[in-house]
C-alpha cells in the first residue's frame, strides 16, 4: 500500500525566505506527483504536476522536484509572501493505473509572517 | 468555465440519519472521484466514477455509495451516520484519458459534514 509522508507538518517563517518542504512516497512505482494547495476549510488548488518521467516542473516562484528512485519530492517557495501562507499537500497516482487515484500526505501548514 | 462545483456547502446531521452530496465536474471532464478529508488529515479516496459505474473504491464501508448521471455530474450518499463522518468531503474530476497534459485532477470546494 502506498504511504506518503510529508515533512515538517507545520513551518512559520518571516516573509522573505526561500523554503523547502519535503514529501516521501513508499511506493516509487508512480505515475505521477501531484502538489496542491489548501486555505483553510477550502478545497485543494494544484500547484504542480511531475510525471514520472520527469525531474522538475517550476511555476513562477515554485519548483518542484521528483527523485522516482528515492521516492522523494521536494517543493521549494522562492521569496515567500504572506499570502503564501495555507496547507501544502503533495499526492502521488500509482503506475499502470488510468483511474488517477491518489494518495495523500497529510500536509505541511506554512504560515508567513510580515 | 466554472470549474468544479459542489452542494452544499455545509450540511449538519444528526448521527443515524443520512446524507446526499452533489457534485459537478468541470466541464469537458468524464470521471469523477470522492475525497474524504478529516480535520488534520489528507485527503483519503473514497471511489471513482465513469460512464456512470464505480470503477475503483477506497476503504470505505458500503454505507458509503455512489451515482454517476449521463451529465457527469455525481452524487455521494452516506447511510447510518456516525460521528466519525463528520469530515471535509471532496470532488475531484478530470478526462479519462491520461497524458497530452490532462492529468490534473481539479477539485471542487468541498462539503464540510458536521455529524452530531
């Protein structure tokens, strides 16, 4: 069964700093990774897309990274702003499967202070 | 294009009885899949539809059923109400063909389920 951690849970930082957060995945036969976003009591934004093919995606200030093999990610915010401040989730969709199921971690809260 | 829409958008219940929730895939998009979200936790998948059949279930008891209509659009129904119910509930949808960038799934707002 796939398992995905995410590392830390919670991350309070000034406004300013490049950040790092972590997801592992137990399971590295993956078809793709997914990270999204979620402010409180909303739904889930995707932020980034890897497939499994790939090594990095970036979306402005975002770059997301995929190590297949060491069933690692690792989202990086350039410049963080308050308004980055929410939920950041990283979800993985098994190999081999169209049905796109994911499987979840269980988040990294970022708060961004001025 | 409204993206993906769901109703409502808090529902309060007691335990026992039971609940439908509505869901809209955005448009152009064929599968629908439902999430549910406890307080703290991620996303756990509940089932998946297409062409109006569940085509793959999560851990999750059979109080939990579904629908899918010609439109697209689906239904989660919950039976028997329990407090461990009480959750974020969450759609999903994207095309049933993979790749050609139609891989993301987009998710709608969400129900928050307060069971009492």
């Amino acid at each position: 069964k796939q398992e995905v951690t995410q590392i830390p849970a919670a991350l309070s930082v000034p406004e300013g700093e490049n950040l790092v957060l972590n997801c592992s995945f137990t399971d590295s036969a993956i078809y793709n990774l997914q990270w999204f976003r979620q402010d409180p009591g909303k739904g889930l934004t995707s932020l980034l897309l890897i497939q499994s093919s790939q090594r990095e995606q970036t979306s402005g200030r975002l770059n997301a990274s995929l190590d297949k093999s060491s069933g690692r990610s690792t989202l990086y915010i350039a410049a963080s702003q308050p308004g980055d401040s929410a939920t950041y989730l990283c979800a993985v969709s098994d190999r081999g499967s169209t049905l796109g199921r994911l499987y979840f971690g269980r988040g990294t809260q970022l708060t961004v202070w001025p | 294009d409204a993206g993906v829409t769901q109703s409502p958008t808090h529902l309060i219940k007691t335990r026992g009885q039971q609940v439908t929730l509505r869901c809209s895939p955005k448009s152009g998009h064929d599968t629908v899949s439902w999430y549910q979200q406890a307080l703290g936790q991620g996303p756990q998948f509940i089932f998946q539809y297409y062409e109006e059949e569940e085509r793959q279930r999560g851990n999750f008891p059979d109080r939990f059923s579904g629908h899918q209509y010609p439109n697209y659009s689906s239904e989660l129904n919950v039976n028997a109400l329990l407090l461990g119910d009480s959750a974020l509930y969450l759609c999903a949808s994207r095309p049933w063909e993979q790749g050609k960038g139609t891989d993301t799934q987009y998710f709608g707002p969400g129900t928050r389920l307060t069971v009492l």
